[in-house]
C-alpha cells in the first residue's frame, strides 16, 4: 500500500511509472574491509551496471557488449575515481526516459509530448522545464533515437488492435 507506507515519500510516481517515485531505489551494500561503514554516494546506476562491477570485484574480466559501467569505485567510497554514466535509458509504456547527470527526459512515444526536470533543483519532479532549455531537449532526444534497439517483441509503442 504506497499510500500507507508513503513508499516514494516527495517523489512524482509509483512503481511501474518512469518518475522517480517508480525508478529510483537506493542501494545498500555491504563488504567488510572494502565498502567502509557509512559511506554514502550520489552516483547514478542502474541494473546495467551489476554485472561490470561483480565483475571487477572478482577480478574478471566483463563480457563483451555489456552498456554498464562498474560501481566499485563509489562503493568503496573513491567517488573522484568513479567512471560516470554517459546517461541512463529506459523504455516503459510507451515512454522512453533518459537522465544525463541531473537532467531527466520523459518523451511520450505514442504523442510526442516532451517533459525535461532539472533533478538538482526538482527531485519530486514538479516543474517542466523543456520549453527554457531547448538544447538539453536536443541532446537527450538524439539519445532517445540511438539508444534504443528496435524489438518485434518488445515494441516502443504497440499497434492498435484490429
């Protein structure tokens, strides 16, 4: 019950939901004698990012092809050395949605209609400011066209039923 446990406190959003009531969770972790006690980090991941970062704590190297960026260096508190995201995708419900540092675009698929939030200034999301910053806009649409791979399976935006 979302309401009753206040699960996403200011946050515009629930679960299933691209805003940040529906996508951002914290991590917590644990690894005695690396991750010190405490340690509190702002860096931006995402699922992507698990399999380079095992990856690197076990002294591996990472698959090929993988998009994520190993976390080590923020869980262990050497925020200076974390390799940051060039941005986060996601797709849900004919919606893509794409955070570059703390800015955060929201494009209906099916409509076209655009939303931009400035997360530094605007966590809960509240105010739209797409139409004050037009080159932002640009950039993170071109990431929208080249960050996705088209899917027979899983459709941008499925067709009308007949």
């Amino acid at each position: 019950d979302s309401s009753y446990f206040e699960s996403a406190c200011a946050l515009r959003g629930l679960k299933t939901m691209v805003y940040e009531g529906g996508i951002r969770v914290p991590m917590v972790a644990a690894w005695p004698g690396r991750i010190p006690a405490g340690t509190v980090s702002a860096h931006a991941s995402a699922f992507e990012d698990y399999m380079p970062t095992f990856a690197e704590m076990a002294g591996v190297e990472r698959p090929a092809g993988i998009d994520g960026v190993s976390m080590l260096a923020a869980l262990e508190g050497r925020a200076s050395a974390q390799k940051p995201r060039d941005y986060l995708y996601w797709e849900f419900q004919g919606k893509q949605v794409v955070r570059m540092g703390s800015w955060k675009g929201i494009r209906n698929a099916a409509t076209g209609a655009f939303e931009l939030y400035d997360l530094a200034t605007d966590v809960g999301e509240k105010s739209d400011v797409a139409a004050a910053n037009p080159a932002i806009v640009s950039r993170i649409e071109a990431t929208m066209r080249t960050a996705r791979t088209d899917s027979a399976l899983f459709p941008l935006v499925k067709p009308p039923v007949k």
